[in-house]
C-alpha cells in the first residue's frame, strides 16, 4: 500500500467523525498554545531579572540599609547610610574609585498655574553616566549598535557639576515629559520653579527617551523625570536624614573579594558595629554585587519557567490521551473494517500506518492551530504579568515538534492493537 493511498484512507478515516476528530483536536491546541504561552512567561521573567540588574556592573558593589518590619513598615535595623558616608569613601576605602549615591522622594514640583506630585530624584554629578551603564533606557532614535553617551541624553542644557552637589545648589534637570508639563511649550532653561518650598534654576532637560526592554516599558517612564544635587535632595525632600542607595566602583575587577571587605570594614568602623552574644558580626548594612544578584535571581526565575512548562506539558499528556482514546474508540468501531483489509492482503504494517497516521493527522493539526493561538495570547499573558513576556521563535517549533511526538506516541498503542486484530473474528464482529 502506497503512502499517498495510506494518507487518503487515514484523512477518510478522520472525515468519518468530524465533531469527534475537532474536539479531540481542541485537546492538543490548548496544549500547545499553553506551551508557547507559559515558555514566553518564562523567558520574559528571566529578562526582566536580567534588565532590572543590569545597571550593576561588574565592578560595583551595592550598598544598602539593612531593614526590618515593625509594625508594618520597613525600618533600618541599626544607622541609616548617610551621604557623608558616601562622600568620604572613595578616600577610606583604598580600592573604592568612586561612588554614585542617589536618594528619591516625593515632591510638589510648581510653575505659575501648572502643578505637578512626582517622584524627584537627588543624584550625583554623574548621574547621566549612571543612566548609561544602567542600560534601561536611551534616546529615542539612537542608532543601533552605537554606544551610549552621557551626552546623548542631554536635549538641552547641561547636567549639575560635583561642585554643585557639594554646594547644595538649587540647580535642576527636568525630563522631556515633565518639561512640556510645567512649560507648555516655552522655554524652559534659565527659568525658576518651585520644589516643595524652594527655588529651582532649569539648567538641562534631558532627551525624550524610550525603555530599551520591552519587559518594562509599562513600569519606567523615564520622560517624568526631576534631578537634584543629591544633597539638595536631602534638605528639599526630607524633614530627617534619609538612608541613599550607594554603588561603589572598584578600581581593580580582580580584587573584588578584597575591595568587598574594604567596604565592611569602613562601614563597620563608621556605624560602631559589635559582634553579637554568638561572636557574629551585626551588621546593619548589606553589600550585594552583580554575580549574587543575578545568581540567585536567574536560578528563581529558571524554577518558574522550569514549572510553567510542567504546566504546559501537563495540558499536552491530557490531550494525548484524549487522542488515545478517541482512536482506541476508532478502532473498536471500524473493527470489521480493518478485517475487511486484511481479508484482502493488507499487511499489519498498513493498519498500524494508517491508524498511526490518523493520531498524526489530528496533533498537526492540533499544532498548527495551537501554535496560532499560543502566539496571539503572548500578549494577553503579558498583560497579566506587568508586561512581562517574551516571545522565543525558538518554542514555536519545538511546542508543534511535541504535538507530532504526542500524537506519535499515543496513537501507537491504538494502531499496534488494530494490526493485532484476527481477520475471521473482526469480520464476524458486528
């Protein structure tokens, strides 16, 4: 029996029940789709790990308030991280080159009738190179493959001076959004407003910029944007001191370890820091670099998606069972067809072709549609997950390759039993 003749009798063979052969069908195409969906999920959780700690290179060190909850609210466990901290340890720390501190708070941001509730940003003088080795955002229209520049993010203006840090000065750099917001279309350079309760200078306003990974365009929106002189920040914003974020740039990358216990040892000789009763060291800070972030991230994240796809695949076994089953019912139906065949000459392996084909047939089928439907929910998914999904062509041909392989293996049980049956008693069977 030619294939061309096995493919005709096993399309009729599934043209015979359509109802029966669709609904089976839906078992596979729920399956597949939630494969390429849940994998999408995945991949789009381990990007947004990768994306949001990505701005910590390779030779910085985060610094960060260790906190506790009491009474529902987030306290530091012992001192806060003070600016002057900050400020003096490029000089204590031997291997420390530099360190770029930050702190954010809400602030009432007024000019003439325009009124504005945001959160402003107090930064060092570098904080136009922090948003470059951050790598989350960029102008828009950068060309691809060219490197960013501090001075690429600028539309206008300039970025405050290390001197004017130190001098707290009422200098301020607005974002592109933020500026058509207060100004309305004026000029916004050399003019006055008011955050919170002081004068502000506009000395810059920063390009229109665009979030480079998809994964986050619905949770940063770089174009509402106000920067202080960090130090600014802290008189303007904040009716106490606050803890700063500070990440320290190590001089030498191979000397991490070292430059690392640099780090406690300031710090611990700065907060006055004790062993407790059991000889460990109480610490009330926590330094974290890019390898322990992402370590430890990426293995959560590679748990998650290793579990959405046992989800998906979980769908797919249920479908091939219903194929099973449906074929097993096929085959007890058209069990004195099949003896008709053989009664004829037909071989067992005709019978196991044909019914083998048939469970084919309807996967692909499955598959196909699956892999259509699993595409166009990637965005539903994403919707429900904070914008975080990501589309690998990769799981496109492998969620249909599995279909086939399902359709394969749960129709052979079936097509072995129907080549298996006797030709005198099939042909009796009524």
């Amino acid at each position: 029996m030619t294939l061309l003749n096995t493919i005709f009798t096993a399309w009729n063979g599934i043209m015979g029940n359509k109802l029966r052969a669709a609904l089976t069908t839906l078992g596979i195409v729920i399956g597949v789709a939630s494969v390429i969906s849940m994998l999408a999920l995945g991949n789009g959780a381990r990007a947004a790990v990768d994306a949001n700690f990505r701005y910590l290179g390779s030779d910085m060190v985060q610094i960060s308030v260790k906190e506790k909850i009491d009474q529902g609210e987030l306290v530091p466990v012992g001192q806060i991280l003070s600016f002057e901290e900050g400020l003096q340890m490029p000089e204590a720390v031997p291997l420390v080159q530099r360190v770029i501190m930050s702190v954010g708070g809400e602030g009432k941001i007024r000019r003439a009738r325009s009124v504005l509730d945001m959160n402003v940003q107090g930064t060092t003088a570098d904080g136009l190179a922090n948003l470059v080795t951050q790598g989350q955002v960029q102008p828009v229209g950068w060309p691809d493959g060219m490197p960013l520049t501090p001075e690429g993010f600028l539309g206008s203006g300039r970025f405050f001076t290390p001197s004017e840090v130190i001098a707290n000065a009422d200098v301020c750099v607005l974002g592109q959004k933020t500026a058509e917001d207060l100004f309305e279309g004026d000029p916004p350079l050399d003019e006055l407003i008011w955050v919170n309760r002081r004068k502000c200078l506009v000395i810059g306003v920063l390009a229109e910029l665009e979030v480079i990974n998809p994964a986050l365009r619905n949770q940063l929106r770089p174009n509402e944007a106000l920067y202080l002189p960090i130090s600014t920040a802290i008189l303007n914003l904040f009716d106490e001191e606050p803890s700063v974020q500070i990440i320290a740039r190590v001089s030498d990358e191979s000397q991490m370890t070292t430059a690392r216990q640099q780090i406690i040892d300031y710090l611990r000789q700065a907060h006055a820091v004790e062993k407790d009763e059991l000889g460990d060291w109480a610490d009330d800070f926590e330094l974290t670099t890019r390898q322990e972030i992402l370590g430890a991230q990426q293995a959560a994240a590679r748990t998650f998606a290793f579990l959405l796809a046992a989800m998906a695949t979980v769908s797919l076994v249920v479908g091939g069972i219903g194929i099973m089953n449906v074929m097993l019912v096929s085959v007890t139906e058209r069990t004195r067809e099949i003896g008709v065949r053989l009664a004829v000459g037909a071989q067992s392996g005709d019978i196991v072709r044909q019914f083998l084909l048939e469970a084919v047939l309807i996967s692909a089928a499955g598959g196909l549609l699956g892999t259509a439907v699993g595409i166009l929910t990637v965005p539903l998914a994403a919707s429900l997950n904070r914008g975080v999904a990501l589309l690998d062509p990769r799981s496109i041909p492998l969620a249909f390759g599995v279909a086939l392989l399902t359709g394969l293996v749960f129709g052979l049980y079936p097509a072995v039993r129907a080549s298996r049956l006797d030709p005198i008693e099939a042909l009796r069977y009524e």
